[in-house]
C-alpha cells in the first residue's frame, strides 16, 4: 500500500538512478546518476536532445519498468528493483500520457477513458463511467463520448489521452511529448490544463518536451543530454 503523502512533501525522490539496456556485451547505460526531487503541485519540464534518456525515465517514475540501480521512491515506495505488484500499485497513483495517443480504435472516447479506471476495484461499472464522462468533459469533450479516434481530430485524440490519465484523479502526470502532435493553440490548450489541475488539485506534473512555446508554465526545467542531469533551474 502506498503512503499518503502530505501538502510539501517530496512526491517522487531519485537518487543515484542508472539505468541499462541489453546484457552481456551487448549492455549499454542510458541513464547516468540521476538525483532530483519532485514535490506537491510542481510543473517541471524536462528537454534534451532526441535520445537523451527522457522517455525511459518517464518510463521508470511511472513504474511501467522496474529501475535497476540507485533509489526511486514515489510516494513513499521504493522501486528499484521492485516486483510488478508494487509497480501496478504505483500505476495506480499515476497518470501517464503517451506521446502517439495509444488510443484504442476499436473503442469510444469514453471506452477509452473508462481503461484507465479499470485498476480501481473499488469502482462499479457505471461509476468508472460517471467518472470517464466527467474527465472528458473537463478537456472539452463532453459532445465527443460515443465518438471513435477514427472520428476524432489530432488535438481531440490528444484530449481523449489526457482524459484517460486525468480520469483517476491522480497524485502525478507524466506527460511524453503532449503538444508534439498539436498545433499551436491545441497545444496550449493542453498545457493549460495541465497547470490548472497542478494549480487546484495539487498535482504533480513532469512534461517531456522539445516545445520551447510552453516552457512558461513550468516551475522548474530539468535538461537531461546522454542520460546526465545536467541543469535543473527553479524559475522565479
């Protein structure tokens, strides 16, 4: 079970982090000594160039692999070298938005949505959809419920996405690229909602981008290249 973690607290803590690929020979470290901290309500926007190691410790926080080396704790629980039961308890707290959408077409908005509610037990059929209609009415979609990805616009299949991560009311985002498909003002759309759930809720948010036109939003910027922290600037 997970910690609750009080209003201040640090929410995800990494120490010492590395991280490999392959094995034998063939083992190469795409994550170097990583150490940071994410706090409560922080918007931070981590850059780097294509290859730099973001997506994979996107990846690692969100507990969709089991780190290796070093300290990973998110709320409370240790994840390096952690069992998959821990990792889906972790999930659980977690909502992720994939850079390609990873909608399925087979399924409506909502159904989509409804996915992501599918770890919380505790939740009746019609209530996972109460809540997948209330989350994709907050980013503009209420008349779009019944639509599939096939009918929808690139900006609204990105809002379907961060529909399905908002809809368990999540204590973290973690967003891959979420305005890499959307034009300009979509795009702020998105990230609008982002800080106004970071802002109200207390949402932690961390935003893996090459958009330099949303850089504003964010109260720290973490620059990873070759799978090294190399700046983490607080903004004024």
């Amino acid at each position: 079970m997970l910690q609750t973690i009080a209003p201040s607290k640090k929410v995800i803590e990494v120490r010492h982090l590395d991280h490999f690929f392959g094995k034998g020979n063939l083992r190469k470290q795409t994550l170097f000594d990583l150490s940071f901290d994410l706090a409560v309500g922080e918007i931070v926007i981590m850059s780097g160039p294509s290859g730099s190691g973001k997506t994979t410790l996107l990846t690692l926080l969100g507990g969709l692999r089991s780190a290796q080396s070093g300290s990973l704790r998110v709320l409370g629980q240790e994840l390096c070298v952690a069992p998959s039961s821990t990792l889906v308890c972790t999930r659980r707290h977690n909502g992720y938005i994939f850079q390609a959408h990873n909608l399925h077409q087979s399924l409506t908005a909502i159904e989509n949505v409804m996915m992501s509610l599918e770890l919380q037990a505790e939740l009746s059929r019609s209530q996972m959809r109460e809540k997948a209609a209330d989350a994709l009415s907050s980013v503009g979609l209420a008349d779009r419920i019944d639509y599939y990805p096939a009918n929808l616009s690139g900006g609204q299949k990105q809002r379907v996405a961060i529909a399905r991560a908002l809809a368990s009311e999540p204590a973290i985002v973690l967003a891959d690229e979420p305005t890499a498909a959307l034009d300009s003002q979509s795009g702020r759309d998105v990230v609008d909602l982002l800080q106004k759930l970071a802002r109200e809720n207390g949402t932690t948010v961390l935003i893996v981008t090459h958009d330099n036109r949303i850089l504003d939003i964010g109260d720290r910027l973490l620059h990873l290249e070759d799978g090294r922290l190399c700046r983490d600037t607080q903004k004024l």
